[in-house]
C-alpha cells in the first residue's frame, strides 16, 4: 500500500501542489488518519470536505454495482485527533461523520463532533476518549519510534484501565492503555501505532513543501502530525492559502520542513481556511499586532458573577492560570473588571501565553498573547506542574471528590485537556451552580435569594465517568474547591468538606436536602460579603497586601512571635477569622504559649468589625499567649484597641514605637 501511494505521489504532475481531491485519493481503505485543529482553528476543511465527497461518491458507485467487492472505496478508516475539531454541527470532523467512512476513532474531545459522537455512542465504531494531552504527546512518540508514552494523567479516571481504559463503548475491546510500575509508583502507559495519513494545515508553501504558519491563531501539533506519518512510512497533506516562491521563506519561519511534506493543498475557498469557526481573520489573534484592550462592560450580578467572584479570590501575583471554557471564562471578566488581568499570566492548553484567552468557537485563540508554543510543549508545561492554578468547569461531582465533565448518558463530551489539566495544576478550583436546569436566583440586601430551584442535582453520590479523580488529588495533597453560587467545598482526606456559605442560605433546607450524600460539615464560614455586592471587591488591594502567612515569624530561641501588621486592612467578619486561623496555624503545633510583639503601624480596622477583632485577640490570649506588646502609629487605633482589651481586663500595652515596645517586653 505504501509502494502504491508513492508511485502515485511521482507521478503527480504539479509536484506536491495538487487539488484537495487528487490529496484525497492517495487515502486508501482502513488508513490511519491523524488531524490537526482546535475547534476551528488550524483544520484542514477543504481537504476534509474532499475526502467526505469522495466517499460519498464511492459509496454511490458501490451502491450500484451487482459485485461488492467491485469498489474497495475509502472506508474503514482509523480517525486519530488529539482537541476537539468541529463547530458542533457540520463543519471539521463532522465531515467523516458518516457510517462505513471511519472504523475506529481515538479522541480527545468529542463535544463538537454530534457525528462522530452519535456513532461511538450507539456502538456502530470502535471509539476511545484519551487526554488530549496524551495524544498530542503520542504523535512525538510515534515519530521517535517508541512502543508507547509513560504518563501519570489519567491515573485513577476513567482512562485508567481499572476504570474503563477510555473505551466508549462495548464494542471497543483493545486495550490501548495499560497500568504499569516504574521505581514503586504507578504510571499509565499509552500503546503508539503507526500514523499512515497526516492532515494539517498552515499559511504558506512553497513548492517545496515548506510551511509557514503566519496567519495561524495555533501551531498546535502538525509538526509532530507531519514527523510521526513520515517515520511510520506514511504520507502528509497540508492545506495553505497561498504559494510561495522556491526559497523565498525563512527558514526560522518555517514550521513544517518540506522533507516531511507530501501534497500542498491551497485552499479552495474563503470559508475552508477561516482563521477560527467564527472569524475569517484576526491580526490580533495571530500576533502580527497588538491591539488596544477596549473597555470589558462589567458583567450583571447573576449566579455566573458571584461564582466568577468567589473563584477570582484564589487568584495570585505571578501566577500561570488556565481558564476553562464556558463558566471558568467568567473569572476572566472580573479579573478585567477588577484591574488584575495585568498581575496574572493567563494560558490556554492549545499553545496560548498571556493575553487575553478567546471564547465560543474562537476558543484557543487570544488577544496580544506574550508567546504561541506548539501544542504538546503546552502539555509538557502543565503535566510538569507549571500551572499554579486551573478553574475549570463543574458538572456532576460526588462524595469522594470525583468529577465528571465527559459523558452523561447519551452524550459523550469527552476530556479534552481537563484531565492534564486538572490533575497537574498546583491547586485547582471547579466552578458551577449547584443545581441544574432553571435556577434563578437574585440578591437581596447582600443576601442570596433562590428564586426558583434547578431541576437538576449535580452533587451525586457517584459520578457516571470519573474526569477527575478525588483519592488522586488527595495521595498528591492538591488543594481542591468546588465553587458554586450558595456554598464552596473543599477536598480533604475525609471527604468533600463544606467550608464556606452564602449568606441568607439555610444549610439543611438549601443545600444538604438537595445532595446525595452528606458533606462533612463543621463550621462553615460565611462567603465574603463583597462578593454579593454591587461594587468591585477592591482584588487588586486584596492580590497586592501582603499574605498573612507572610506576616507572622516565630523565634524559637526568644519563644516569640513576631506579627507585622503594619497597614493591614480588617474589614469583615472574614478578616478577622483569617486573622485567627494564620495565629493558630503557627502557634497551635508548638504545644505551649508564646510571647507576642505586634506592629500595628498604619492598620485600618473597620469599625463594624472592631468588637469581633477584639473578642477574637481575647481568645488567642487566653489560648495561646503568653503575654503581648503591641506597637503603632496611629494614636485613634492605639487608643481605641486599648480600650477594648481594657474592657476585657488586659493590660493593653500599646506603645508607639518598636523601640517602646521591645523595651516593654525586655522588662
């Protein structure tokens, strides 16, 4: 088969420039076939639009013919693609969405491919869902001639093979994943196979076969594409705009060399090469210029606000952030709308750093990015822990923490990057309503209202496919929330936690009575107050104080704690047990009471607060202390938490300087 395509690739007259049909025909029966894409970006649709018209085609001459075997046709094709490539009703994948054209289907995401999805999910393929971070990293696999890739994603998932090993239905019996040990601990290992056909796309050739990507939105994979169908004896079509001359384009501009180059296909129409499925073309999202910002209207107080809100608080300075799509896209907003956007660096799995990520069908893309890297380096960089926090999506979690966000019933969404991304990320924060289906809520005086309960319960006793693995997060100590509108709950060695509520909610009535299993339920806090009001939150303030953790130190040589809370701002009930649970952090191991020196230069305590304060510096003294100096700068404050630890019946020892107050504690 392969000595056949060859000789019909020598004998093409234009050399590598041919129409998407005569691309097509160097297809043959039961190939192994690999795309590029995300969503719309990168894919090749005018030569999927050929090989969907050339089967049809065949299929209509088979049809007609009185011997079966008169026309072998195109079919029975294995379909490879690592992101989700379709606009989630005809366009990209959605073209081979037809009966007896594809075998087998290995996937990373299948929610924008109703087609496919509709054939994997009734049985009529062999159908897989793998991480799209794994296939992308396969296709450097399969062109370094390894049996197969080692990786810890997927482990304790529906990929793992104790769980399903990604088969999507029964009629799929290969095992294309398997548990081995490396060194005592577990790792995933993911079989390669041999890539015959490689369908990519790019900007410009030349009639070499080298291929520029300037008006590309990704890069993606299509180098490894390209590498793998090469060194599997295989052959690569890509889809371009335009023809260059021979020797005319950079070679440090080049992605795809032409040594790896089979046929270049230029595209036919317009429509086949949009930059995205929804925009023909953006110098924004390609990087050849930067845009001014425009002002981002700052979204209306909904459920989506208040739980954009409540995730927005897990941001931090310097921090690389991934953003999922659809809910996790709110936090976004008001990262612009509370000024920042410009303290984080935001990513996107397909290749994205900095900027401002895209959303709908131009998902993937971003405004004024800082750099566009290939997609499997992307995944390198999130399966090593470059990621210090993810907020991804909240479909239907259960009591041990597992999360599903890839199949529910007959609809087959698939992971798509969620599992490298979820499972390597420093800390992660799944964000959704509670309920589902008609949830209407509202605010009255800073307290959550539920208009009309959600139909649907997303808080199960177990997960239909397990996305994300709880007992994994746990073994790893990765910090884990679950955001929603009413209540937030945290992931701990005992199970889902119930940490934080909304004010005006009822926990038996609003919350417990509509789950499938109990939480651990202690004493929960109530959820920030700013985060139901109409004002900004003020988080760059908050993102730009310095943490509390940082402002305690503990000298075991002196027994002293040293607290530096100098123009610290106390402005909620929240602040002041923050304040608590920092103290007890550092002084409850130690087993004994310390002494204390406290810096309380240019300190803001609000006055609504300021009776809670200091019942609350009566319980640390009482707990924890042996005796405390206190020192300040303002006068009000000395005087007025005088004052009150007087009334209390201490001895304040509030003193203007650290001078005084060391002096003090000396004495």
């Amino acid at each position: 088969m392969a000595g056949e395509r060859r000789t019909a690739l020598e004998t093409m007259r234009d050399g590598k420039i041919v129409s998407a049909r005569a691309a097509v025909q160097l297809i043959r029966a039961g190939d192994t076939v690999a795309t590029g894409g995300f969503v719309g970006i990168g894919f090749p649709e005018n030569v999927a639009v050929a090989l969907e018209e050339r089967f049809l085609a065949e299929r209509s001459i088979s049809n007609g013919s009185t011997d079966p075997a008169a026309h072998a046709g195109v079919g029975g094709l294995t379909l490879v693609y690592a992101a989700g490539q379709g606009d989630g009703q005809e366009r990209g994948l959605n073209h081979l969405g037809h009966p007896g054209l594809v075998a087998k289907v290995i996937g990373g995401h299948w929610g924008l491919v109703p087609k496919l999805q509709k054939m994997a999910v009734s049985g009529d393929i062999e159908a897989y869902n793998l991480p799209q971070g794994v296939i992308s990293h396969l296709y450097r696999d399969i062109a370094a001639g390894k049996p197969g890739h080692i990786s810890r994603v997927g482990l304790g998932t529906f990929v793992d093979p104790r769980h399903g090993g990604g088969k999507i239905n029964d009629r799929t019996e290969r095992d294309l994943v398997s548990l081995v040990e490396v060194d005592g601990e577990e790792y995933l290992f993911y079989r390669t196979f041999p890539i015959n056909v490689a369908i990519v796309r790019g900007t410009t050739a030349d009639p070499d076969g080298n291929i520029t990507m300037e008006r590309e939105a990704l890069t993606l994979e299509a180098l490894s594409i390209a590498m793998a169908a090469k060194n599997s004896g295989g052959i690569t079509i890509v889809q371009v705009e335009r023809i260059a001359e021979r020797g005319s384009l950079s070679p440090r501009q080049v992605k795809i060399p032409g040594i790896l180059v089979d046929c270049v296909v230029v595209s036919e129409k317009p429509e086949y090469h949009m930059q995205t499925f929804a925009c023909p073309y953006s110098p924004a999202f390609s990087g050849e210029m930067r845009v001014p910002m425009t002002s981002i209207e700052p979204m209306e107080m909904s459920e989506r606000k208040i739980i954009a809100r409540r995730a927005a608080m897990e941001l931090r300075p310097n921090a690389v952030v991934n953003l999922g799509i659809g809910m996790p896209e709110g936090v976004a907003g008001v990262a612009a709308e509370e000024r920042v956007i410009d303290l984080l660096t935001l990513t996107a799995e397909p290749g994205v750093i900095g900027g401002v990520p895209a959303s709908g069908l131009n998902f993937g893309a971003a405004t004024n990015t800082q750099a566009i890297v290939d997609q499997p380096y992307q995944f390198d960089f999130y399966d090593g822990g470059g990621l210090d926090l993810a907020v991804l999506g909240l479909a239907e979690a259960d009591a041990e923490g597992n999360l599903n966000v890839s199949k529910f019933g007959p609809r087959l969404a698939g992971a798509g990057g969620f599992i490298n991304i979820s499972q390597n990320a420093k800390s992660v924060v799944f964000v959704g309503t509670f309920t589902a289906g008609g949830l209407d809520i509202g605010i009255d005086d800073g307290r959550l209202v539920i208009r009309k309960e959600g139909k649907s319960r997303k808080f199960v006793r177990q997960v239909e496919h397990r996305t994300f693995a709880g007992a994994y997060a746990v073994k790893r100590h990765q910090p884990v929330l679950y955001v929603t509108e009413r209540c937030v709950f945290r992931l701990s060695p005992r199970g889902m936690e119930l940490v934080e509520v909304a004010p005006g909610i009822d926990i038996d009535r609003d919350i417990l009575a509509l789950m499938d299993f109990k939480p651990i339920v202690d004493d929960p806090e109530v959820m920030d107050d700013a985060i139901f009001s109409k004002e900004p939150m003020a988080l760059r303030d908050r993102l730009l104080s310095q943490p509390l953790a940082k402002r305690l130190s503990y000298d075991p040589k002196l027994n002293m704690l040293f607290v530096d809370f100098e123009r610290i701002e106390v402005k909620s009930e929240r602040d002041v047990r923050e304040i608590k649970r920092a103290v007890e952090h550092v002084v409850k191991p130690l087993g004994h009471k310390v002494y204390a020196i406290i810096n309380y230069s240019n300190a803001v305590i609000a006055p609504d607060v300021f009776d809670s304060y200091s019942a609350m510096v009566k319980r640390l003294m009482d707990t924890f202390y042996l005796d405390v100096t206190r020192y300040g700068s303002s006068g009000f404050l000395r005087a007025k938490l005088g004052a009150a630890l007087a009334d209390h019946g201490f001895d304040p020892h509030l003193y203007e300087t650290a001078e005084q107050a060391r002096e003090s504690l000396g004495r």
